[in-house]
C-alpha cells in the first residue's frame, strides 16, 4: 500500500491580512503663524481684485500685541471695491476661514471670520457714495492676543 504525503502551507501574511503593514502617519499640520495669517490674507485679497494693501501694524500704542496681528488695509477703486470684498471674503472661506458674524451699519459692512486660532476682521467702508475710492480692511487678531484699548476698536468688530 502507498503512503500519501500531505502538504500543508500556512498563509504568510500577505493577502488580507490588515495588520500587516502600518498604516502611513498624517501629514503633520505647518503652525498658523502671524506670518502665514498675513500671507494668506494678501494673497485672498490680490485674487478677490483689491490692491496690494498695508500689512503694518500702526497705532499709537506700543507693545507684544503687534507680534499677533496680521493687519491688511487698501483702497480699492470705488467702481469695483464692493464686489473685490465679496470675493475676498468668498475666497477666505474657500479656504477654511468660516464666518462668524456678519452685518452692516450705515456705510461699513462687518464680515468675521475664523480659522485655527484666528479671528479675522473684515470691514467694507462705502464712504458717503461719494469720491473715487473705497477702503477695505481685513485684520486678523490671534485669540490669545491682548490689544490695548486704544486700537482694540481698530480691529475687533463692534458687535
């Protein structure tokens, strides 16, 4: 009589088994610094059709508060400044800045936003419908940021 031999093969991990490899880490996220803000800020408001803008941080008080802000303002002309706004804003939510509030008094239309830590102050100013230009505000404020009481208004909005 004949022997029969049997070969038996154990699997070696490689189909269908789903601890065999590690699943790849995240992309770690880059810091939101001021830096990055104030880039970002520029860059949505030169693609929404405004100006290049002013990026400093003036006011009478002096102090910590100018290392977390990343302030932008510009006149835009006044044909088109209302609709370069909307498309700023348009674009800043786009990218991840969601609105917080938004509303109108008189000739200032308010838009506040937030992203990872930030709260950014947008402000339309329509003026008396007169003259050739439009200024446009677009400041961002770190949560943790301290502004002193004197420029507190030039930022934040009144709501």
């Amino acid at each position: 009589m004949a022997a029969g031999l049997i070969t038996l093969t154990a699997g070696c991990g490689l189909v269908g088994d789903a601890g065999s490899a590690p699943a790849p880490s995240p992309e770690p996220t880059p810091p939101f610094t001021a830096q990055t803000v104030a880039d970002e800020i520029a860059g949505f408001a030169r693609a929404g059709g405004l100006p290049e803008g002013d990026t400093s941080a003036s006011g009478p008080a002096k102090g910590d508060w100018r290392t977390c802000v990343a302030p932008w303002t510009g006149d835009a002309p006044a044909a088109g400044a209302a609709d370069a706004f909307d498309a700023t804003v348009t674009r800043l939510r786009q990218h991840d800045w969601e609105i917080v509030s938004s509303h109108a008094e008189q000739d200032v239309t308010y838009r506040t936003l937030s992203k990872r830590g930030w709260m950014l102050y947008a402000r339309y100013h329509d003026g008396d419908g007169s003259g050739t230009v439009r200024t446009v505000s677009l400041n961002a404020v770190e949560d943790s940021c301290r502004l002193p009481g004197k420029i507190r208004g030039d930022y934040e909005d009144p709501v």
